[in-house]
C-alpha cells in the first residue's frame, strides 16, 4: 500500500492543474438544475482528453452524461458521480464543483491501472441534484445497471464516512384571495398574503412539537404585487425532512393542518400540493463506509465517530442507494461557522482550501474504489449487506 500511495500521489501532482481548473471553472459558471450546458462540456472534454468512452445526453437528460474506462470483463465495476448544478444567487455553494473534480480527480488516477486491478471506472454526471433530481431518471432508465458501487463525496465541515440523511418531501401552497383597493375598500377584498403569514406562524410555532430529528422551511415565492392592492393569490413552496417515511406523512399532514387552518381564519382558499418524488434517505452501508474510512486513515484524516454527528440533509442518492450499494461521505473543506447552502461556503469552494479537498477526495475515493476491485471479502460484505437492508425495507 505505500508503494501504491506513493505512485497516485505522484500521479495526482500532475492531473492537479486540470483538476483545480476543472472546479474553478464549474465555480464561475454556475448553472441552474438541468441547464448545466456548459458544465457537461466542460467534464466529458476533460474525461474524453483522457480516453474515456463518453456517451452524453444518457436518459434522455441532456446534461447527463455516462463516460467508461477499463475492460468489460472486470470483476469490480465502480462509477463516481458527478454532481454540477449550483443554486443562483448563492452559486456553489453546496460545493458540486469541488465534489466533481474529486470523482474526476478519482477517475483519472484508477483509469490507467484499471486493468491491472480487474476494475471498470465508470463516471456518470447527474444533473439537477438540487431540483428535480437526475439520479431518479437515470437509475429508472438503467443507466447504473451494470455498476456495482457508486461513490461521490461532499466537501463539508467535518471528515464524514458515513453521513446522516433524511427523507424529504416538498409541497407547493398556494392562498387564494379577493382583490380590492387597499384603502377605499378593503372590506371587499380577501387577503391571501395575510393568511400564508398565519399559515406560516403556525408552521414555525408547530416545530418545537415535531420528531428532533425532523425539519420544515419554505419560503414566499409569490408575494404579492402591489401594495395598494389586497393580495389575492400568494404562493410558496416548503420542504420537510424526518428520518423514515412514517414520521414525515404525519409532518406533512400537520404542516397542511396549518395552512388550512390559517385559511379557515381568513375566509381564503389554499391548495397544497406535494411533490412527485419522495427524496429517501441514503441506504447506510457500513462495510462501504469503513473501507472508504480506512482510505481517510491512510492518506492522514480521521472521520468523525457517528455518534458525534449532527445535521443532516437530503439528496436523490438516497433513490439511488436502493438500486445498488452507495456510499456520499463528507470531507472537511471548511470550519464549523461555514454551513453549506451560503455566501460564505460559496467562497470557500475556490481557492487553498478547495485545492486540498480536491486533493483529498480523489485520493480517498480511487483508494476506496482499488480496495473494492482487489479485496473479493469486502466485496462481498458490501454486497450482502446492501441485499439484507434492501429485503428489511420490503
């Protein structure tokens, strides 16, 4: 093994240019979920100037791509996924181009060893992480179904080998009222602004008296239009997490009771509408986590113990984990006063600090991906234990 760290060490040295270019770029050119044009450009040239076979528009997404390496008769197929979406005004700030260069940095040490080693690399980019969620359409159009372990990490606060997810699900509301002039005659007008206020004082009275694990947020999308004009329709869309299926029916069911109640109040009309998909939480696999914990250890990080971990968040891969086994860890990029999904993170996913995540990343997840492809027993446990929670869901 330090025979082996030494040489991608070396190797990663000279892909380091392409690979901070690679993020930075992904970093000034922010794209919405499913519009990512530039950004899918970008990745298959860089994958295609290293003789991967890349095949783009794959699902019928045209900014999905799948891009392969390696012998077709390898006994370990590994794809790392790349996510690349940003959220405007905030840009990057869920660090996707951090997270893209590391399963590209991966990619490109394990490519020239692959056969050696009787491993398949295999890149597959996923769009809309952030919106509709590419990995659904993918995994239904079996896009990962000669894949055996899919692997991406997230830069973050901490060094994570197995992160905390949740089930998440959103529903669009929206208040229906009466307009009338603002002040000649009010008394003729229905305010739906005001009733989405109490809805919304209602929602944020009700979390002190939901599971502790369990989240709502939203927003106002459509607030109104004029201030002399009662607000006659008011729209806006709020998420809410909880740790398994059962819990969150019974907060989304509270969290209507709300927005119906405030309409009651007000004399309005409000129809709440869930989304489509419900996002579940990442199917834990613990020999996957401990053999990517093992790669931390051996390039000198430490992940953090379970039991210490807080937070949590949701992610299409959660979908995904239940088709074949998974691993999304996290790796510290930034300090504890840096949350994700800020200004603050967004700058932080440029410059030393991305550099050194980058670094890190893709040495931890071709190590992870190596491991998989030499050692038949991890394998197996991986396997074994990805097919028992699957049948303990059923």
């Amino acid at each position: 093994m330090p025979e082996l760290l030494e040489s991608l060490r070396d190797k990663l040295a000279t892909l380091e240019p392409v690979l901070f270019e690679l993020s930075d770029y992904l970093h000034q050119n922010v794209e919405e979920s499913g519009q990512e044009y530039r950004s899918v450009e970008r990745l298959c040239s860089v994958l295609t100037e290293f003789d991967f076979t890349v095949t783009k528009g794959v699902a019928g997404l045209p900014t999905g791509f799948r891009a392969e390496s390696g012998p077709l008769d390898a006994t370990a197929t590994v794809a790392f996924l790349c996510e690349y979406d940003g959220l405007p005004p905030y840009g990057q700030s869920c660090g996707h181009n951090v997270s893209s260069a590391c399963s590209i940095g991966a990619a490109l040490l394990v490519a020239p060893i692959a056969s050696q080693y009787g491993l398949r690399v295999v890149v597959v980019g996923t769009p809309a992480e952030e919106g509709f969620g590419g990995k659904y359409v993918m995994a239904d159009n079996g896009i990962f179904d000669d894949i055996d372990v899919a692997l991406l990490v997230y830069p973050g606060m901490a060094d994570i080998a197995a992160s905390r997810t949740l089930c998440a699900r959103s529903i669009e509301v929206t208040f229906t009222g009466a307009a009338a002039h603002g002040a000649a005659h009010p008394e003729l007008g229905r305010n739906a602004l005001d009733a989405f206020v109490l809805g919304y004082t209602a929602v944020a009275t009700l979390r002190q008296h939901i599971h502790p694990q369990a989240k709502v947020h939203g927003v106002i999308r459509e607030g109104g239009s004029h201030p002399q004009i009662v607000p006659d329709q008011i729209r806006g869309t709020f998420v809410m997490r909880a740790p398994n299926p059962a819990i969150l029916e019974e907060l989304q069911q509270r969290v209507t009771n709300c927005f119906v109640g405030a309409a009651t109040q007000t004399n309005t009309g409000v129809t709440v509408s869930p989304s489509a998909r419900t996002s579940k939480s990442i199917l834990p696999n613990t020999a996957l986590a401990q053999a990517y914990e093992n790669a931390l250890k051996i390039i000198g990080r430490d992940a953090m113990p379970p039991d210490e971990l807080t937070g949590a968040w949701s992610t299409d891969a959660g979908y995904l984990s239940r088709k074949l086994p998974l691993l999304q860890p996290q790796l510290a990029m930034t300090a504890n006063d840096v949350s994700p999904h800020s200004h603050e993170f967004h700058a932080a996913s440029t410059g030393n600090q991305a550099q050194e995540a980058i670094r890190a990343g893709s040495l931890a997840l071709a190590l992870t991906a190596l491991d998989i492809a030499t050692k038949s027993e991890l394998a197996e446990r991986i396997r074994q234990e990805f097919s028992s929670r699957r049948q303990a869901e059923c």
